[in-house]
C-alpha cells in the first residue's frame, strides 16, 4: 500500500492486466521485416568493368574502395580479377601485335605497364581492409553481445531492488535508453537476445505494476514514434529514386524493431499503414528491377549477336596484311559496340563476356601466329634478296655490256618475283641492289654515249670509202681487180660499227656496190659466187658480235651441206630401183639432172665452209 502511494505522488498509476503487452510485434510483421532485411539493395554506380582498360578499371576500383562500404563491394571484388586479367593480356596482346607489325622480332617485345602492380596492389588493400573491417566488426559485435547481457542482467536485479519506485523506473528507462544506443550483435544471437530483452521488459513491468497512466505514456510515445515512422516511410514512397528509397526502408524498419510496444487495439492499424507504405516500396522496387531485367535481356541478345559476328571474324580466313587489318579493325569496333550494350542479367555475365573475349582472344591468337609465319618468310626473303644484292654488286663493274645487261634484267625479274622483306629492313637492302644496277647502266650509257660519237666518226669514214668503191673503174686484169676489191673490204670491215639506224643502209649499198664489181669480173659462176660470199662474211661486223654470227653462219652452211647429201643419197637410191623402160628413161635423166646441180651447189657450200672456217 506504501509502494502504490508513492506511484500516485510520482503520477504513476498501475497498469490493468488487460493493457500488458509482450514483445507487441505482430508474426506478420516479424516476417515482413525479415523479408527486407535481406532485400538490402547494392547502392553502387552501375559499372560495365568488362568494356574498360585496366587503367579506367584501377581508377574506378580505387574510387569505390575509398567511398563504399566494403560489404557493398563484394560481389564486384569476387569477378574484378578475371575480368582484369582478360584485359590486361587483350592490352598485351595488342601491344605486341603493333611491336610486330612493323616487322620487329617478337622475342624483343616487352609489355611496359604498371597497371597490373597497382591492381594488385588495391587488392590487397583492399582484402587487408576487409579482413580489418571484419576483425574489428566482429569485436564490436561481441562487446555489444556483452553490454547487452549485462543490460539483461541490470533488468532481471531490477526486480530485486527494494529502494523507492520512482528510482527503479529511473534506472529501468536508463537501461532502456543505453539499450538503444547500443549497436548490433553477431547475427546468430540477435533473435533470442531481442526474446529475451522483451521478456525481462514484460516481467519488470509485470512486477512493479506500474499503473495504467504511466504506462499509456510510454506506449504512446512508441505510438508516436511509429507514426512517425509511417509517415518517412509514406514520404520515400514519392522518391523518384528506388534504389536508395529502398536502402532508407531497411533503416525504418531497423528503427521499427527496436521501438517497445503499443495499445493492442492500435497495433494493427499502425502496422497496416506502415506495411502500405513498405509494400508501395516493394513494389516500385521489383517493377524497376523487372524493367530492368527486361533491359538485361535485350542487352544480352545484342551481345549474343556481337559473339556471332566476332566468330565469323575469328573463324575467317586472311591471307595478306591488309586483310588482318581489316578483319581486327572490324572486330576492334565490335568491342566499342560491347561497351555501349549496357550490363546483361549477372548469371550470364561473366558466360557471355568469357565468350567474346575467348573470340577475341582466338583472333589475335591467329594474327599473332600469321605475323610470325610472315616474319620468317621474310627474313628468308630477306636472305634472297641479299644474295641477288651481292651477285648484281658483282657484276657492277662488269664491261660486257651486253651478257651482263641480260644478267641484270634476269636479277631484276628474280626480284620482283620474292616476296617482301621485313619492313625495317626493305629501304635497305632495295637500296643496295639497285645502287649496283645503277652502278653498271650508269656505266654502259656513259659508254654508249662515246660509242655513239664513235660511230658517227665510222659512218662518215664509210661514207667516203663507199664514194671510193662507185668510183671505181675494174681493169681488163681480173687478179688486180679482184685484190682491189678484196682491199675495199678489208678496209669497210676495220672501219667499225656504224649508228645502228644507218648500219643496215649503208651496209646494203656497200654489197649491192662490190657485187657489181664482182658481176664484171671475167670469172665463172662458181668463181664469182664463191667471191660475193668471201666478200659478205667479211664485211661482218668486228664488234662483240662477231662470233656469234660467224658460228651462226657456219651453222647454216652445215645444215644445208647435210641434207643436199641427204637429197643425192635418196634419188641415187631411187634410181637405183627404176625398171629400164621407155617411160622410165625420162625420169631417170631428170634425177640425173638434178643430181648433178645439186653436187654443184654442195661443191660450192664446201668452198664458202672453208672460207668460213678460215674467220674462226
């Protein structure tokens, strides 16, 4: 009667048993927040690491470290090194491939970049800060498991304390206040801690019978404060942004645990307003997260189609240079295209990039194998063209004009027909093969140019001498005649070589002269023929040439020496199988006939051979 005295001084009345309340949260409740507990949203920037460069993908990594919470980054940091990986050797690859291009040994290629130490390196800071956040949350949790306890403790001695009642209730809402304050336990106790915390709550008040008044207060300062709850909760329903009206509904409902109990009869209203409220959230949520797997989907179709061209770009078939480069220009724009696609669903992200990154990655596999085989046919081209150099830097100073010429353009054909060499060396070894073309035409022309001087000096030398030659009168002396006539060719054929344009004219008159001469001479037919001969072979020319058309000359003779023999051996054996008759007779005498003219001519090709032979 003393204790319920001192509650009316304090204006604290008894509660009535029908007021009590427990833990006062609903089991529909309880499941509704349980629910969005582990619904809490990923609020990052939303990143495509796959279509960056390792530099942009170092950059934005450390930006995320240093401004997200580390559990936010999980998900991210678990696929960020694969991904990082693929486009580090994709850069390297690369690299390389333009280290070669321009013929340039792949054995001396090194890859100079640094992002790979400073992505490392922002792992492990990055790991070294997890397992620090860890440690330290995790002794956090427990010195807060154990403050917790011994609030519990505090809670249950309350009921035990026998000084004045406006004191205990004091020290009941400082054990409730420093409740509150008190942050998270490990995850595994928070259940049967929050029981057990409610169940002592429910036995002090069961205890002290603190009067209705006192408790109608408390219960509508937690009513209060779930309206207010309502309300935020009712105000993020109108937020544009769903992400992070989403994040903030997690934190109302984190608040709505930890406030105590309110009348039974408006516990379902209160609870409706704010599920309406939450549920208005949900929703908003999962529609734009159905819009945006819908995005996904599209996104992933468009990718899907990128790995199709990539793989007809891969499978191709290139034979030169410039086909390479016009596939890998297509396939670089490919990859442009893939960065702009937007992220597909996460199940299939890293399938669909390991896809077209395997693609690419076969292509220039492919392009990195062709420019190998092309390097090594050219340095065998290389070595060709370098041997010809040194057979055409042998014959440079060569005199021969003529077989030499031949040479040359025999090289230069042989030339054209190798393929190319290594770029860096291609100038080079050009250089030197046409510097020792250059050498020997450069000599032949200077040499044509006096030839030509030369030879206008001999055209007018036979010009006069052929003026001498009509002048001249035969003597009734057929020997003097014929030795004048053998001088005048002696002299025609020292005189030399002529223009070439006058050579065939003059050389025709001349002939055409002394075969006159000749015609006049006292001689007969096989003498004077004989002579024209004697005189034609020498008036050919004394140049390099000369022998070459004496031994032609003498080929010819030869050849019709042999088959006039082969025409007398065949009539004489004709003949020889003629029955005597009177028809026979006359095509006996015409064989005969043609017999005999034709010893005549071999008589005569027997003389011009000697007299040929005579020139070798």
């Amino acid at each position: 009667m003393e204790q319920e005295n001192m509650l009316a001084e304090e204006g604290i009345n008894r509660p009535s048993e029908a007021s009590e309340t427990g833990n006062n949260i609903p089991q529909n409740e309880s499941a509704v927040i349980a629910e969005s507990e582990q619904a809490v949203p990923q609020a990052l920037p939303d990143i495509d690491f796959s279509t960056l460069t390792t530099e942009e993908i170092v950059t934005r990594l450390q930006n995320l470290v240093n401004n997200f919470p580390l559990q936010q980054l999980k998900e991210i940091m678990d696929n960020i090194p694969e991904i990082f990986e693929n486009r580090y050797r994709q850069e390297e690859g690369k690299a390389l491939a333009d280290f070669t291009a321009d013929g340039s040994p792949a054995e001396d290629f090194q890859y100079n970049s640094n992002t790979k130490e400073l992505f490392l390196s922002l792992l492990k800071n990055y790991k070294d800060k997890k397992a620090e956040a860890a440690k330290k949350n995790e002794v956090e949790r427990e010195e807060n498991l154990r403050i917790k306890l011994q609030l519990i403790e505090e809670l249950k001695e309350l009921v035990q304390k026998e000084e004045a009642l406006n004191q205990t209730f004091q020290e009941f809402k400082d054990i409730q206040e420093r409740w509150r304050n008190t942050g998270t336990v490990p995850q595994n106790r928070i259940n049967d801690l929050l029981e057990t915390y409610h169940h002592h709550v429910e036995n002090f008040y069961n205890y002290i019978k603190i009067n209705k008044e006192l408790r109608d207060l408390d219960l509508k300062r937690n009513f209060d404060a779930k309206i207010t709850l309502c309300e935020e909760a009712e105000k993020l329903a109108e937020n544009s942004d769903i992400n992070e009206a989403f994040k903030q509904l997690q934190l109302l409902h984190a608040r709505w645990k930890e406030i105590g109990p309110i009348h039974k009869d408006q516990k379902e209203t209160v609870w409706g307003r704010f599920k309406e409220a939450t549920n208005k959230i949900n929703d908003s949520y999962h529609n734009f997260f159905e819009d945006l797997k819908k995005e996904q989907e599209n996104n992933l179709k468009l990718k899907e189609g990128l790995c199709e061209k990539a793989a007809v770009l891969s499978e191709g078939e290139y034979k030169t240079i410039n086909e390479w480069h016009t596939a890998a220009q297509s396939l670089i724009d490919l990859q442009e295209e893939w960065k702009h696609t937007g992220l597909v669903p996460i199940r299939e992200r890293n399938k669909i990039y390991k896809k077209f990154r395997s693609l690419c990655d076969a292509f220039f596999d492919r392009k990195r194998e062709f420019y190998k085989t092309l390097q090594a046919e050219q340095e065998n081209n290389l070595k060709a063209k370098i041997a010809l150099c040194e057979k055409a830097e042998a014959l440079q100073d060569s005199t021969d004009w003529k077989v030499t010429t031949d040479k040359l353009i025999a090289l230069q054909k042989e030339w054209k027909k190798i393929g190319a060499a290594p770029q860096k060396y291609s100038n080079k070894v050009w250089n030197r093969f046409r510097a020792a073309c250059d050498i020997f035409f450069n000599n032949k022309s200077n040499y044509l140019k006096n030839i030509d001087t030369e030879q206008e000096k001999n055209l007018e030398l036979k010009k006069t001498l052929l003026e001498e030659v009509k002048q001249f009168t035969p003597s009734d002396n057929n020997d003097a005649t014929l030795q004048q006539l053998k001088e005048f060719q002696a002299r025609w054929a020292a005189i030399g070589f002529v223009p070439i344009k006058e050579k065939e004219a003059i050389q025709d008159e001349f002939r055409k002269i002394i075969n006159a001469h000749f015609d006049k001479l006292n001689l007969d037919e096989f003498d004077k023929t004989l002579e024209k001969y004697r005189a034609k072979i020498h008036s050919l020319d004394s140049g390099e040439n000369k022998e070459s058309k004496i031994i032609s000359e003498r080929e010819k003779l030869v050849s019709k020496i042999r088959q006039l023999e082969t025409d007398i051996n065949t009539w004489e054996n004709n003949i020889g199988f003629i029955t005597k008759s009177n028809k026979s007779e006359n095509l006996i005498r015409e064989l005969t006939f043609k017999i005999e003219k034709t010893r005549q001519r071999l008589s005569l090709l027997h003389e011009k051979l000697k007299a040929i032979d005579t020139l070798i």
